[in-house]
C-alpha cells in the first residue's frame, strides 16, 4: 500500500506520523500540507519540509507555555516532538549510504571500533580527555588524513556535548558557524550550542554525551548521539525530581578545508526527553 508516496520509506513514514493524530501527535492537515511540498524521493526536500512543519508547531508550543497553559499531550510540543521524529527518516538514509561504496568496482568502506581491535588504521585521537567513539566508518577512497582530522574534529565538538567546556566548542566549529536547524529562540552561531548545553545542563547537570557512531564522507560527518544524566535540575521552571533521561540525536556537521564545522543539522529525540523527564504524557502510555 502507497500513501503519498511512491518511495517506500517515505510513504511508510508518512503513513505512520499520520497515525499519531489518534494520539495527538500529528494532525491530518499538517501531514498532507507538509507532503505536497516533498518531491518523491528528494531527501533533502523532506528533511527541510517536516523540519519547519515542526518549527511551526513548537512555536505554538512556546507561545503556549508563554500564555501559561500546561504542557499536555494536546499541547503543540507534542506534536512537534512527533514529527521531529519523521524528518529523522532522510537523515536515516543518509547514515545508509555514507557507509556504502560509490560503486561496486569501490574497495569496501574503513571501519575501526574502539572497543576491538582496529582492522584498518586508527583514525582515533586517544588523547586524555577527548571522547572517543565507538565506532567509525570512512567513506571507500577517502583521504586519510582529511578523515583523521575530521574525526579529531568530531571528537573535540562532542567532547563539549559530554563537558559544557566551551572551550572545546570553540576548538572545533568557525567563528560564522551556521545552524540549519535553528530552534526557536535559540541564538544562531557559535552561541546557539553555547545556550542548548547551558539549558540542559541546568535541568540535567550530570548529562553526558556518547558519540555511538562516527561517519565520515568527504568534508561532512555525521554522528549517532545517546545523551544521558538525571533530571535533578530544572526545566523551563519545573523541577526535576532524579528521573533517569536517556536520549537519542543525530548531527550533520559539514567542514571547511581546515576540518572546522561550518554549518549543522542536527535533530534530536526530545520527545522522549520530556516523556522521561515527566514534562508530557502521552495517550495510552504508561
């Protein structure tokens, strides 16, 4: 069965947000409006369309929190946090392909794990301090030092993510750094990142930050990301009482010939974020 699409994941993936509107979290109009502005199979396009959708939405959200209204499972941060999870589609896809070879003549991708012995060489930076990631996965006929400085790049970026020490932020990303996926109210540029771990960290001062999967592909990175810590702080003036948060994302970084991040991507499970946190309830859940 198509709904949409003829692409399969795209018309899967639209056929199941569309299923959240028995939850409230997705309504019906949104979905078909937000579809006709995809051409079928055009993951950049659907990337950008389900991601302002939720731009909208979580706006709403914001300006009812403003008004004083509760966060509840009707609230547009529901819904917003649902359909943050349909644009993770395309970026799925893109994690598929960075590890494929370009063609069938290609020798097979590079990948080291650190938690075995590395088949291939070492792209890791093992200095003290530094994340390192459990896996990475170069691009067939990559260059490798081009890929050794990108992953050091990485390593220095998600380091901040684990520490909140700026320093390492400043290390890793150029001073006209651009977010393509800005938040609402969220600050563009070096100070963006500077704000989102500076909030979290107030509502989860122990967040730590593992960098899952590592992909490199010429001058872009793309990184799996579990977040973890206990909601001992505070969020948007709610007090955490210790709940455990655990919590998915997934970063596009694009790099400058030094191997600094020029601009991102990046989309995070904050659903399960405010579920964990007690901040939301959802229909039918425990």
């Amino acid at each position: 069965m198509k709904f949409l699409f003829d692409d399969d994941t795209f018309s899967f993936e639209t056929l199941r947000t569309t299923g959240f509107a028995n939850y409230f979290g997705a309504d019906l109009g949104e979905v078909l409006a937000t579809a006709r502005q995809i051409t079928d199979g055009d993951q950049a396009r659907w990337h950008r369309a389900w991601k302002a959708t939720a731009g909208r939405v979580a706006e709403l959200s914001e300006q009812s929190i403003a008004g004083g209204q509760p966060i509840l499972v009707q609230s547009p941060r529901c819904r917003a946090a649902a359909l943050i999870t349909i644009a993770c589609a395309a970026v799925s896809l893109a994690l598929t392909s960075c590890g494929r070879a370009p063609s069938v003549a290609s020798t097979a991708p590079l990948t080291t794990s650190s938690s075995s012995a590395a088949t291939v060489s070492d792209f890791v930076d093992h200095n003290a301090g530094l994340v390192v990631p459990a896996s990475v996965h170069v691009a067939a006929g990559a260059d490798l030092a081009q890929a050794r400085a990108i992953v050091h790049t990485a390593q220095v970026l998600y380091t901040f993510w684990n520490t909140g020490d700026t320093a390492f932020l400043d290390g890793a990303v150029t001073p006209d750094f651009h977010d393509n996926t800005l938040p609402a109210g969220r600050p563009q540029g070096p100070a963006g990142p500077r704000a989102a771990s500076a909030a979290f960290r107030t509502a989860i001062p122990d967040l730590t930050c593992q960098l899952v999967d590592l992909y490199v592909t010429g001058e872009t990175l793309t990184a799996r990301l579990v977040f973890q810590g206990h909601f001992t702080g505070t969020y948007n003036g709610i007090a955490g009482h210790g709940q455990t948060i655990n919590f998915n994302a997934i970063d596009i970084q694009h790099l400058d010939e030094g191997a600094r991040i020029t601009e991102d991507w990046h989309l995070e499970d904050n659903l399960t974020f405010l579920q964990q946190a007690g901040l939301v309830t959802i229909a039918g859940s425990k």
